[in-house]
C-alpha cells in the first residue's frame, strides 16, 4: 500500500503551481498603481523632512487640501430649531428702576420693593454708607480703606 504511507507522495513533498489568471493590462495597471504609491510616499517623507528643516513652501494643492481639511471638521452650526431663544443679558447701569428715589435692578416692581422694606432688608449701597459703614465693607472684602477728602 502506497498512497500517502510514503514520503515521496505526501502533500508535503508536492509542487503546488499558482497561476496568475490576470490579463497583462491588469498586472501592469497594478504595477503603475504600486509606483504611484512609493512616489507618493517618498514626496511625503521629503516634505516632512523640508518642514522639520523649514524650508517646505506650500503649494497650491497643499493649501487646497488644508482648506478643505478645515471646512469638513469645522464645528457645525446649531440648527434653528435647536438654537436656545433669547441670550444671557448681563445687566448694566442701563437695566435698573428707580422706585421711591432709589435705584433697584430692572425686575424689581412696587410690590417687592414693600416686601423688603416689610422684612427690614435692603439693597446696600456703598454710596449711601457713612464712613463706620465705609471701614466695615472693606474690612468684610479684605480690601484696604482711603477716606475720602471731605469737600470744604
């Protein structure tokens, strides 16, 4: 019985033949496609090499390519529906109310202005503090007190 028992006839010591069933227009379209791809690379390792020196100068593919790098990952703008209906006012000298003489923020009606005085609290104003009440409101804000020169 020799079949496969045999070392002369095992797969092992057999030659297999690979045949390349392309046409030759493909091999030499692959071929062309490789040099492509090692000219690519070797453009590519000499700009990063003239970048590192400082001697690169952009061309107009490059500058292209960048432009288009930066509008594909630019942030994307909110759409209309998402966007949040009125902005975040800051309050200026402009946004207050004066109710009996004073000032208040512009919020403040009659009604709440009675509340606080009803509850013995008010908006404190440096400008209305006498010089006791000056040296106090530094002291609590660790700042440093310079009375002012009283007019004569």
């Amino acid at each position: 019985m020799k079949g496969w028992s045999g070392y002369q006839n095992s797969p092992a010591k057999q030659k297999f033949v690979v045949v390349d069933a392309r046409s030759e227009e493909e091999k030499k379209k692959e071929q062309e496609q490789i040099k492509k791809q090692e000219e690519k690379k070797k453009k590519d390792q000499l700009k990063i090499q003239q970048q590192i020196e400082g001697t690169y100068v952009e061309t107009e593919e490059d500058i292209k390519r960048r432009k288009e790098d930066a509008r594909r990952n630019a942030p994307r703008k909110i759409s209309p529906a998402k966007q949040k209906k009125g902005k975040n006012k800051k309050t200026t000298k402009n946004d207050t109310v004066i109710i009996d003489g004073k000032t208040y923020p512009k919020g403040y009606t009659k009604k709440d202005v009675k509340r606080l005085k009803e509850q013995r609290e008010d908006i404190v104003r440096y400008e209305e503090l006498d010089e006791a009440g000056k040296k106090l409101w530094h002291k609590v804000r660790g700042t440093k007190y310079t009375p002012s020169k009283k007019k004569k």
